[in-house]
C-alpha cells in the first residue's frame, strides 16, 4: 500500500474546505459485509466508484484493493465511472493496492495474512484522523490453484466477524466469468447483503456460521438466486410506502379502500408484465440465442415481483368481499350474503375456496382441479360442469362477484370492480 500525501500527524481528516460536491452514491452502514457477482468491468467499477462516493462524502478512508494491472489503470477506470479520483488521491482519501501488494504470495490464500493487513489500514486511517474505512476487493486475488471452496467460504465468514469488530464495511466482489457457480452459491450463502442491479439488499438466502460441509451443494441457478434477492429488496421499500396504515385487520377498513389498494396492486402487476414482455421480446432477438446474465436476472425478478403482487391483490380483493358481506365456511359449504345463503357440494366448495384465495387470478384447469380437489385426476368437462353449477348458486345470492372464464388462462373470481377495470 502506497500513501499518497497524507495529512500530517494530529491534523484532522476534515477536510479544509471541505468535500466537493458529489453524489453520494452507494451507502452500506459501519460493519456491513457486502457481496457482488457482476458481469462486466463497467459493472464492477461502477460499484466501487459509488460506494467510494459516499465514504468520501461521509470523509472515511477508502481502501481499494483491485484487480488491475497497475494503479494508474485503476484510477482511470474510477475517473470513467464518476469518482473525483485527483481531489481524492491529494486529500489522501483513497488508498489503492494492487494484489502484487497483498501480503500473500503469488498463487497462494492466506486469509490471516490479508485480515493483517486490513489492521494496518484501520490503524492508518485512525492515526489520520478518519473515523471509519471503507473498502472494496476485487476478488481475483484468491484464484489460487489450490485454493478449494471451503477455504473461500471460511475466509468469508470470518470477513464477516472481522468487520463486525471493527469500524470498516466492504464489498467483495466477484467476476462470474472467473468463478464457477458452486463458489458463487457460497458467495450468496456467506454475505448479510448482497450487491444487485445497483442496491444493496438484505440477502435472504444469507447462512451465518454454517458447517460448510453440511451446506446443500445441488445444482444452482445463481440469476435465479440474485434476481429473487433483487425482487425481494424492492418489494420491501415499496411495501413500506404502499401500505401504510392499511395492513391492520381492521374489520371496519372502508370497502372503497380495499378497492383502492386491490386496484394499485392489479396496476402494478400489469405493468410489471408488460416490462417482462418487453424484456423478453428483447432477449428472444439476442443473436445466437445469448441470454445475458443481467437480463436474465432481471426477468427472475419481474417473475418474483408480479407473483408477489397479484398475491396481495387477491388478499385486498378478498377482503373487499369480506367487507361487502360475504361469508364462506369451508368445512360444511355454507356461503351466506347478506341474510341469503347457499350450500355447496364438497368439490363445489373446494373450488370456490380456492377462487376465493386467488380472488382476481386466473387459475389454469390443472391447476385449479389440483388445488381444489386433493389432486384427484378429473376431465376437463366434469370441472367445467361443477363451474356451471357454482355460478348459478352464486347467482343466486348476488355477491359482488362472478366466476369469468379467460381463455387460455383458466377460471377467476373477479370482483364487480375488478370487471369494470379489466
């Protein structure tokens, strides 16, 4: 490691005249332990130079470990991505190694080896005044030939313990073109967030402190995994806004607001699937048939999010039902609406519970005869009767919905509104 101008001794690392005005980029909180499997170089800067924006801006020291031939190269790919590198390299905020400065030889992982030197750029950076370090290594560094998966996956968990105790967050980050996909599925498994299209999101796939041998190793889509990650991040901050104050059980929840909050989700849902047939429209016209792997984890997490939605649009849907009045005993078929009820045969009442789950989704045939009736093997017509004899016992009673048929789709519940809008 190479200092660059550091401030003198005892003179703080506020810096006179303070910080020029940037974006503050990719933020992580003290202590957080990051993974990034990306693509492309332009990926893998872009990164760094935004989570190097906000250190500088919160005035931490950042550390760059990278995978360059050399220093020079990997300031100018961090000038192409957006980081003010001069004002950094001068104000002696941003320290580089390469791996010919790691102290590990060629070749070889020694895992204390690294942790002894990030100590002394802790200590460094406190002696100058910095209050914490932020860091991100390239991972190429630990291509050691015999380097074996449970010492990666080891290493990475003790990074976690590492960072826990001490005032420094990085970002690991990992090229898919270099690293098989088993090492990549225990980069997920090993990282509290992970690093996808840009955000940094809660890893729900992360296994603290796991036995590395008793780790399911099977067959992985890693898309899959990051893009389900990605849907996972997103839905959470949308949720936090889209729901406020509506997701209590509150029996006397106004009819028109379950309508309301039915409809945002159904509106959602619609968009999201025109951007996935956009999206595969696009990737069906690849030359060669490519897939490339951001698109394809795109798509996972479109697939994720539009399931996640017309989940919660059913919910709302039923519960506007509820609201309305309507009443279903599972158990002995009862359905009531307002002082009028009907009784159900035991394959009538399996399918309505399991349209009134998905109120406002279609269900295929197979799967709706699969659900509603214990798997057992039924035709086609004898389903398409029982649906005959539910709709008029509906009818009957008048609820505010009805039983649609969308070809090619199967069967729905569709509330009054949600016919008005479809």
């Amino acid at each position: 490691m190479r200092s660059r101008d550091r401030p003198p001794t005892g003179e703080s690392a506020e810096f006179k005249g303070g910080a020029p005005s940037v974006e503050q980029g990719l933020h992580l909180s003290e202590h957080a332990h990051a993974g990034h499997i990306y693509a492309h170089r332009d990926e893998q800067v872009g990164v760094a130079a935004s989570f190097f924006r906000a250190g500088l801006h919160e005035q931490l020291r950042c550390v760059y470990v990278h995978d360059e031939p050399d220093d020079a190269r990997a300031l100018q790919s961090l000038a192409r991505a957006g980081l003010d590198v001069n004002w950094a390299i001068q104000s002696a905020a941003l320290e580089l190694a390469g791996r010919q400065l790691l102290p590990v030889q060629p070749g070889s992982f020694d895992a204390e080896a690294v942790f002894a030197f990030a100590r002394v750029q802790i200590a460094q950076a406190e002696a100058a005044g910095y209050k914490g370090v932020r860091g991100v290594g390239d991972m190429g560094w630990v291509l050691a030939p015999d380097l074996g998966r449970a010492r990666l996956s080891q290493y990475e968990t003790e990074c976690t313990g590492f960072l826990n105790a001490n005032p420094v967050s990085a970002i690991c980050q990992y090229d898919r073109g270099r690293f098989d996909d088993g090492a990549l599925y225990d980069v997920v498994c090993e990282h509290p967030l992970l690093i996808v299209g840009g955000l940094a999101c809660r890893n729900p796939y992360y296994v603290p402190a796991i036995a590395f041998a008793e780790r399911e190793q099977g067959t992985t889509d890693i898309d899959q995994l990051l893009g389900k990650v990605l849907a996972h991040e997103r839905l959470e901050r949308w949720l936090a806004v889209a729901e406020v104050g509506l997701e209590a059980h509150d029996p006397n929840l106004p009819t028109v607001e379950l309508r309301y909050l039915a409809g945002i989700y159904e509106h959602m849902s619609d968009y999201k699937q025109s951007l996935r047939e956009r999206l595969r429209w696009r990737l069906d016209r690849q030359p060669g048939g490519r897939q490339p792997s951001a698109v394809r984890t795109e798509l996972t997490a479109l697939d994720a999010e539009i399931q996640w939605l017309e989940g919660r649009a059913s919910l709302w849907r039923r519960r506007e039902l509820q609201s309305s009045g309507l009443y279903f005993e599972p158990a002995s078929g009862t359905v009531a609406y307002r002082g009028a009820a009907v009784g159900l045969s035991r394959l009538e009442a399996g399918l309505f519970r399991v349209l009134l789950e998905q109120a406002g989704r279609p269900c295929s045939a197979p799967e709706l005869m699969r659900a509603a009736w214990d798997g057992g093997a039924r035709a086609d017509a004898q389903l398409r009767n029982y649906i005959v004899r539910l709709r008029g016992k509906l009818d009957v009673l008048n609820i505010p919905a009805s039983i649609i048929t969308q070809r090619g789709r199967g069967y729905c519940l569709r509330t009054d509104e949600g016919s008005r809008r479809a």
